[in-house]
C-alpha cells in the first residue's frame, strides 16, 4: 500500500502522536479541517464559490462535500489533465452545485469570475504559484505531475 508520511500533521493532534496515513486519509483529515472553516466562516451552502490551483487533489472539495454545497463552484486550475480530472471528482462530491472549471491561471483568470463571491479558497497555493512563475510553458505542463507522483510514492 502506498503511504505518505504527514509529518506537518504532528502537531495537530492533540497528543503529539505520531501518524502514518494514506493520501486519502491525508487528503480526508484536510477536508474536515476545511469543512470547519468553511462552518466557521458561515460560507453559504448555496453561494458562489471560486477554488485557486486544486491539481487533481479533491482536500477542500470533502470539505464542501461535507457541507452538502448546491451552489456555484468555479475551478481555476491551469493544467489540463488536473483540471479533468479535479472537475469529475467535484461533479461527484457536490452532485447539487454547479462546478465551472477555468483552464487558466488566477491572473489570466479573473475577467471570467462574477463581480461578487462568497469565498475565494485554496490550499497552500502561494508556493505552487511561485515555482510555476519561474517555469515556461512545456515545463508547466509536466511539473506539477511529476511533483505529485514524486509525493505519493517515497
Ligand atoms: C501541487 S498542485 C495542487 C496542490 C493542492 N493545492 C494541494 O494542496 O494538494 C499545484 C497546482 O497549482 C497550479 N498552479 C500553478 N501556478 C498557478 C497559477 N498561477 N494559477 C493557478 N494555478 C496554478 C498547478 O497547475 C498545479 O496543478
């Protein structure tokens, strides 16, 4: 079985235990860490909502599964394949919502999204974005795959 180690998780637990878990596990813990903010902020379950730069990996959509969202989901994610593959597993967890995917980057983004939103969320993007500012546009498309398959095998 294919494990990844979640070290920065150590500190959330209570205990400071330890804790070896499988992606989905992994990616499971951060939709519920997602689903309280998103009660904390009183995000509305039929609102409009835009998500920056998911890849293919589903951690703040368990959270708005969770929250059973019915409204506009928009998904600015610039690779296509992630984009694909990000816009069918949303389509499954919030079979009630509208989810519009954008194959953009934010910048280039922006003139598509509606004047008002409820919320803009994303998950540690701020990294992402600045690798893929010093990339051109072959070395965007496999990076980020490479990356991630890097992630989920050691
Ligand atoms: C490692 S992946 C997904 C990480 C995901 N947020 C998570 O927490 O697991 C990073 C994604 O950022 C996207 N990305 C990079 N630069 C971007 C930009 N300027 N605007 C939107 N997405 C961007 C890439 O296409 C890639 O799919």
């Amino acid at each position: 079985m294919q494990q990844v180690w979640a070290s920065c998780n150590q500190s959330l637990l209570p205990d400071g235990s330890k804790v070896l878990l499988t992606p989905a596990q992994w990616n499971q813990y951060l939709g519920d860490v997602w689903y309280q903010l998103i009660f904390s902020y009183r995000i509305p379950q039929n609102g409009v909502v835009v998500e920056i730069a998911p890849g293919d990996v589903e951690k703040v959509g368990l959270g708005f599964h969770k929250q059973g969202f019915s409204g506009t989901y928009y998904v600015i994610e610039p690779h296509q394949k992630s984009l694909e593959t990000i816009t069918a597993k949303y389509k499954k967890l919030m079979p009630s919502a509208t989810i519009v995917p954008i194959l953009k980057t934010v910048a280039d983004a922006i003139s598509e999204l509606p004047t008002h939103v409820d919320a803009i969320v994303a998950n540690h993007p701020l990294d992402d974005m600045i690798v893929g500012k010093s990339l051109n546009t072959e070395e965007f498309k496999d990076f980020f795959l490479k990356c991630m398959k890097t992630v989920m095998t050691f």
